[in-house]
C-alpha cells in the first residue's frame, strides 16, 4: 500500500520540480529550503561518501517538508568539472528500502537538484551568495540553512570561510553551518591558530568538525552500550578486572595516491590523534548522567584527557612500509637522496591517571600495509580462574568485550560480549542479537563463545553524520576544547619522534612478527629485531671465519659483520695489518681514533694485545674532540688515554690531542686550536692522508663531530674545524669531511642492538651529508669498510 502512496507522491513531486524545489516545500507545510555546497564536490571523499551521503539524506527528507538543492563547488571550470560531478552522482546508490521504480525516480530527481559551481575567487562566492538568494527569491522559498561542506585541505579552511562569512550568509533566522573535515591542524600550536582564524568568520555553533569514527554505528553505541550494561559493567569496568585496553585500525592498503598528505601527516595525525583517541575517550570517560547532554559529555571527556600521562617516545613503537620512500620520491618528485621518516605504522601505549584505570594500558594501534583490514576496541579482562580441565571450561577462555567497527572476518558491525561475562541487554529497537553465525573466530575465540549484537539496518558513517548536522545534532562533532586537549596530549609525543627511525617492513603478510611490540613496564619496544636490508650482493668468505665473520656490502661499501667479540679481534687485525704495511712502506702508521663508547672495546682489545703491535711507530691523532679539559672524563682524550695510551708503549711525541684548551680557555676561534691541530697533521701525515681513520656513527646520522644541519662545507678546504653538537658539551673540534675522506682507509664501527634501527635506515637512505653526515664519508681514493656487529645489524 506505502509504495502506491510513495509513487503518487513522489510523481506530484517530480511534475512540480523546476529546477528541483518541491511542491510541498512552497505549500504553507513547508519547512523550508536548504542549500548544500560541497566545496570540493569532484574531490576523492565526496565521490567515495558525501554525494551518497547527501542522497542519503535527500532520500530521507524529501518528504519531509524541506526543500533542497545541491552544489559541487570546486577550483576547475564549469564545462570541465561539470561532467565529472555528473558521472559521480548517477552512481549514487538508494537504500535498500526504495523499490526501483522509486529509486529511479529520487535519483533522476536529485540530478536536477544538482549542479557544479566553480568555487575559487571571492566574487565567485559572491556570485553562489546571489544565486542562492534569487533562486529562493524566484521560487518563493523560505530559506531554512546553508550547508557548507569543506572537503578540501585544511591549509584552505580560513580563507574559505572567509569567503563564505562575506558572501553566502543565509538570510536572517536561516543557519549556516559549515563542515570541516579533518585534520584540524598538525599539532597544538597549528590547532590553536586554525581555531582563531576560523572564529573570525564562522561562529563555534555554526562549524561542524567531523570524525567519521563518530558516525560508526559501533562507536556511537559505545556510550548507550555502557549505560544499558551499567549493572554488569559498573563493578568490573576498572583496573582491578581490566587487563588492557587495544583500539585497532589495521589497513592493508598503502598511502600512494595521497602522499601529499600523509607525508605531512603519518599514521599518529591521520587516524590516532583523532578516531581512535575518541574511541578511548568513549571507552574511559565516566558515564554523563544524560547520553544526550552534549556539554556533561564533553565534560567527562576533557576530564579524560587531563588525566592522560604525558607520552614521550618510549611510549610508542613506529614503523613505515617499505615502499613508501619511493612513494614519496615520485608523487612528490623528490630526489632519490630525499628520505621520509613518516610513520605508516604506531603502537603506542597510554595510561590514565586515575584511581580507576591507574596501570590499565591502553595500546593505540593504527597502520598502512598490514597483513588484514580490521577496526575493533577490546576490554581484555583478567581472569583469575585456574582451570584444571583447560579446554572445555569457559572459565579459561579469554574474557572479553569487543567493538568491532566493521571490517575484519565478521563483516558487519557488532558489539560481542564473551559468554563467560555476562548476557548484554539490547540498547534499542535498532539493535538485534545475531544467533547465527558463520564458522569464524573473533580475537582468539570462537564466535559461538561471545554474545553478538548488531544494528538492524547497516548504515554508512558519513551518511549518518550528515543526518546529524542536518539536524543540528552537534553531540556527534569534535568540539573546540576537545580538539586541542587532543592536540596537546598528542603534541609532546609528536615532538620527541620527529626524528626518530621507524622499523622498515616489507608490508602484508610478509610483515610476519616484525611489528609485534611489548609492553615493558611504561615502555613499548618492538617484540622481535627486524632483519636489516643490507645489499649482500658480495657476501663470501671461507672456512672457519666465514662461520664468524660474514663480509658483504652495506651502502655500496664494503661491510664485516661478526659477533662483536670476533667484529673487534677483526678490526683489531686489520688495523694491525695497515699499521704493518705503513710501517714497512713509510716508518710510520698514522692513526685518527674516535671517540664515543663503540671503540672502547677496541682500545681494550689493542691494550691486551699490544706486544706485535707497531706502536713505536704509530701517530695516534683524535678525529674529534669536546671542548672539556683534557683530563675531564668526558674527554674523547681522556678515554682513549684510560683505556689504551696508558697501556701501550708509544713516545710522548707521538700522541697527538688536539688543542682544544688554549691560554686556559676552550675552543675559542682567535686561540687558532683548530688552525694549530690541522698545521700539525700537514706537517707530519704524509700528503695529509691519514692510514686509517676510525669513526662512530650516532642515533642521528654524526659521525666524528660532524652533526646534522651543520655547516659542513663551510669549513672548505680545513682540515679541522670547530663544530656544534645538539648535546652538551654543545662545542667540539672536528675532523672535517675533507681530511677523512683523504685517509687511505676509513673504518665506520658499529655496535649494539640500539643502532640496529638506525643501521636498517642508514641502508636504505641515499648520500645527503647536509641530513646524514656520515653519508658523507666517501674516501676519495682510499677505501671504506664498515664494521658492523650482529646486534646492530640483525638485532
Ligand atoms: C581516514 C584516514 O580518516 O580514515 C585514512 O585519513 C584511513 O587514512 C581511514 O584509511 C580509515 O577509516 P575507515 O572508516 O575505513 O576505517
């Protein structure tokens, strides 16, 4: 009988559409007009989600009393984007509730609504404003609100509103409402300065700050959830039966396509700063009286944040896919020298300082190119039942509630309580129990094991979302305060990785258990050591020291790589074979030691084993020092003194400290230290070509005394130089490029699992001495050996 109704309906409605207003909006029911912009309108979002969900709402509202017109507004031509819009929007899709004849209808008709709009100078916004206007004007319409949807990058936002502030205000008792899709800034600061400039056009009630997160269906139940749940929930919704926390947003696709963005974003900004931060909130924030009551949520929510321990980055764990790189080499036509320290991939660890949740963790964990697509929260509960009859007690089974948005081996969204909690109370009508399932298992437990509860209709967030700001529902949207406690809980752990190494992996299944990671107390640290990727295209050797020692190559240098006792006795030898062979050839054997905690075991190794050594003849010079006094312990003099010169027998003359305290005061330049120290090595290294230079590399890419961002070139055909360390003592005396790419051979040691991510980063980066300085040890015609233990390069 309704789809007779419907089709004579919607027949009258169709014969009085003009242009597409609708008769019943003109008649004296009418609740006026609403015009909806979405600037934008031909961009990736609004062809994936925002032309359906604005049919969506079309299709729900057509009869309802308000009438509707549609503008996709964009930088491009009309007579180019026009078509494009038009391809968008005839492959919107009715609800599955429409029968056909009456799908076709509504569609044919929301075409006529449509129309695009070139959005790019002011007097174009002039000119949408006057349309808007006369258009009402013409057709006798009251004008309900102007929907201003803003689907296009954040940097574009203020001037935007802007415009609209000027020109598109609806007429007096209409409602603007202006929607701004995410990112709201980068960081803190950037929020801060958005919000201002945006409060100079737009009032805070009239912007709409979306997190499609909060469409979900499975995310806005969260709240109605617990409540209904409350005489379950209340006793056991605390640290004392919570073991942990997991909010999960696994995706297996890449970032190609929008590297624009995300390489200015990376995995924290894109997706954790936001969806799964409000995730949490919802999970941990107290319950408000009133689920409706949008200022007792927000309340409960800023509470929640204020209680969050700072974050610094032992707190997270990152990765990035291994493509990505040259990515972003090509769709941001970078050179094959530029590198991207973006994460695509975090595990990060929070905790709530609250009596209720203190010691709970709550592990955030997003990513790019993982092994399967899949959103979920679990409460993991502990569970204090020992079972004697392990497999057929309930009891044993993990005890758990899982929010599952939607993807991943079930399908569809649902709330799924473990049987062995408690039997969950429907919220509402819109919300069923789903008894049959399909053979599959959710988190470790058979679907059969958990309560599951799912909406009746499926909807789709973004529809959903437009449903609410049509409505004027601003409970579903990312309020001001929100939105920068957000920033500023998330900002310090932004700040303290900026440029920190993410663990390479290769992406999907072959990640295999690289990205595990642990919980160490307050730390997180990945679970397993990844293998580096080091082009072995030379590896050899034989007999018994290719069982120890493996050569190959690393940066297209020669590499050893050994076990760190049999890395130093191979070091050891070598540098005793070039003290040999400069001995015989010349009488003397010029050596430039560095200083750091990487030689001691060599200095300790030549200390033991000094007799065959030829260290009569040997010059021992510093690749760099700190400007401390020389016998002050953080000396790079003072150590090699400790641990070797003191041991060894060598003449008094022949050990070379550079002078970095002069007429008692330290490296200051008219003092000529630096002049002094490179005067000595003209005078006594032959052709000022070092036999071997050995050098460290630090967590940033220094070597010697060289650091990232330092002026190295400025030194220009120095020898020794005066450099700036970022870490105390900021001031040192370094060797320069130039004099170390003279020595006959450099070796580069490295050692320990804590370089291992920077060994694997090193692998892959291309020369850039300006970022990496030890990229810039190319000997000009001596040769480069790195020498690098197990720990750091396979961990
Ligand atoms: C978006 C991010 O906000 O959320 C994307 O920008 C991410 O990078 C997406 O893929 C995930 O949303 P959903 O709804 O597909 O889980």
């Amino acid at each position: 009988m309704w789809k007779v109704v419907w089709a004579a309906l919607l027949l009258l409605a169709t014969v009085c559409v003009q242009r597409g207003y609708t008769k019943e909006a003109k008649g004296a029911q009418s609740l006026g007009h609403v015009s909806v912009v979405i600037v934008g309108g031909t961009g990736d979002l609004a062809k994936k989600y925002l032309w359906q969900g604005f049919f969506h709402l079309y299709t729900n509202q057509v009869s309802s009393g308000y009438s509707f017109s549609f503008y996709g507004g964009g930088l491009s031509p009309n007579d180019k984007a026009t078509p494009i819009l038009f391809e968008v929007l005839k492959g919107v899709v009715c609800p599955r509730e429409l029968s056909v004849e009456r799908c076709a209808l509504v569609k044919e008709q929301f075409l006529r609504l449509a129309e695009y709009r070139q959005l790019n100078t002011s007097e174009d916004y002039q000119a949408l404003g006057k349309h808007l206007t006369e258009q009402l004007r013409q057709e006798g319409l009251v004008e309900a609100g102007r929907l201003f949807y803003l689907s296009v990058p954040a940097f574009a936002y203020a001037d935007i509103a802007e415009k609209i502030n000027n020109n598109c205000r609806p007429t007096d008792g209409a409602w603007l409402r202006v929607v701004l899709e995410k990112p709201f800034g980068h960081d803190l600061s950037s929020a801060q300065l958005l919000s201002t400039q945006l409060g100079a056009s737009l009032k805070d009630n009239e912007m709409y700050r979306i997190d499609h997160y909060l469409g979900k269906q499975v995310v806005s139940k969260i709240l109605p959830f617990r409540r209904e749940n409350s005489k379950h929930l209340d006793l056991i919704w605390n640290k004392h039966h919570i073991e942990r926390v997991e909010i999960v947003l696994k995706e297996t696709l890449d970032a190609k396509g929008r590297i624009s963005f995300y390489e200015q974003y990376g995995v924290i900004r894109d997706v954790i700063q936001n969806h799964l931060t409000e995730v949490m909130t919802l999970l941990t924030m107290e319950l408000p009286s009133n689920l409706s009551n949008t200022k007792e949520v927000l309340k409960n929510k800023l509470k929640i944040f204020s209680a969050l321990q700072r974050l610094d980055r032992n707190c997270a764990a990152i990765g990035q896919y291994q493509a990505y790189n040259a990515e972003v080499q090509e769709e941001l036509s970078k050179t094959r020298e530029h590198f991207s320290l973006t994460p695509t991939f975090a595990g990060i660890m929070v905790h709530i300082d609250l009596a209720q949740y203190e010691g709970m963790p709550v592990i955030l964990t997003s990513g790019k190119m993982l092994d399967e697509r899949v959103g979920y929260a679990r409460i993991l509960f502990k569970n204090d039942i020992f079972c004697i009859q392990s497999h057929s007690s309930v009891h044993c089974k993990p005890k758990q509630i899982v929010f599952s948005f939607g993807h991943g081996t079930l399908q569809y969204p649902a709330i799924l309580v473990s049987k062995n909690l408690f039997k969950p109370d429907l919220m509402d009508t819109e919300w069923k129990e789903v008894t049959e399932h399909k053979d599959v298992s959710v988190l470790g437990l058979p679907i059969s094991d958990y309560y599951v509860l799912t909406p009746t209709v499926e909807r789709e967030s973004y529809a959903e979302l437009i449903l609410h700001i049509f409505q004027g529902r601003k409970d579903s949207f990312i309020s001001a305060e929100n939105l920068l406690a957000s920033w500023s809980f998330w900002t310090p752990l932004l700040q303290s990785l900026a440029d920190t190494f993410p663990r390479l992996y290769p992406g999907g299944a072959d990640n295999g258990n690289m990205l595990d990671f642990k919980l160490l107390g307050r730390k997180v640290t990945f679970a397993n050591e990844a293998l580096v990727m080091v082009t072995q295209d030379h590896m050899g050797g034989s007999g018994r020291e290719s069982f120890q020692v493996m050569q190959g190559k690393y940066r297209s240098a020669d590499m050893v790589s050994a076990w760190p006792e049999e890395l130093i006795v191979r070091l050891a030898g070598d540098l005793q074979v070039a003290a040999e062979n400069a001995v015989r050839e010349g009488g003397r054997f010029h050596l430039a030691l560095s200083g750091g905690s990487s030689p001691l075991a060599l200095f300790q190794r030549l200390a033991r084993h000094h007799y065959s050594f030829p260290w009569r003849d040997t010059h021992v010079w510093m690749v760099d020092e700190r400007c401390v006094p020389l016998t002050e312990l953080d000396s790079n003099f003072r150590t090699l003194h400790d641990h070797l010169l003191q041991h060894v027998k060598m003449s008094y003359f022949n050990i070379h400290p550079m002078p970095v305290q002069m007429n008692q005061r330290l490296c200051v330049e008219e003092d000529s230290g630096a002049l002094l120290y490179e005067s000595d090595i003209t005078q006594l290294v032959n052709a000022s070509s070092f036999h071997f230079v050995l050098l460290g590399v630090g967590y940033d890419g220094h070597t010697a005394s060289l650091f990232p961002g330092s002026k190295l070139d400025a030194s220009g055909n120095s020898l020794v130089a005066f450099t700036e360390s970022p870490a105390k003592p900021h001031q040192r005396m370094s060797l320069t490029l130039k004099a170390i790419n003279q020595a006959q051979k450099v070796g580069v040691l490295v050692m320990g699992k804590s370089k291992h991510e920077l060994v694997t980063q090193l692998s892959r980066v291309k020369d850039n001495p300006k970022h990496w300085p030890i990229t810039g040890i190319r000997p000009t015609s001596g040769r480069l050996v790195w020498y690098i233990d197990y720990d750091a390069l396979l961990g």
